[in-house]
C-alpha cells in the first residue's frame, strides 16, 4: 500500500495587538482584509515572557545583523 503524502501551504499574517484583560482579541481591518471570506484559521498568540525579554531581542537581533563568518560564504551562491 502506498503511503500518501499530503502538503498544506499556509499563509502567515502577523499584527501586534494589545491585551486588554478581556478574552477578545481584535483584528484590525487591513489585516481582516487579507483573511479569507470562510474556512478555518490557526492562531498562535506570542506574548512577552518578562522583563529579560527585551534585552535578549536586543542580543538576538544584533547576531543576526553580523556579517555571515567565512565558512558560511560558500551558501551566497545558491539561490
């Protein structure tokens, strides 16, 4: 018996939201805008976890942003 492989595209759309004590969440219209009429979503709510949070953004973007070392230079090529 062959094995079936299913793929499912998904499409991201991001927005920040402030969180207001109550249990709704708003989506504002232009992100609205770009959801489909019907069907099913997933969401996945990201929210700060303290006060170190910040500073680790802080430290995370400032790795990514340095120049690629020489040994990853051999993927520059690949597209």
């Amino acid at each position: 018996m062959g094995m079936l492989l299913y793929i499912v595209f998904m499409h991201a759309i991001e927005f920040t939201a402030e969180l207001s004590g109550q249990p709704v969440l708003t989506i504002p219209k232009e992100v609205a805008a770009q959801l489909p009429k019907e069907g099913r979503a997933r969401i996945i709510v990201l929210t700060a976890d303290g006060s170190d949070d910040a500073q680790w953004n802080g430290a995370a973007y400032e790795q990514f942003m340095r120049d690629d070392s020489p040994e990853d230079a051999v993927y520059d090529n690949y597209r």
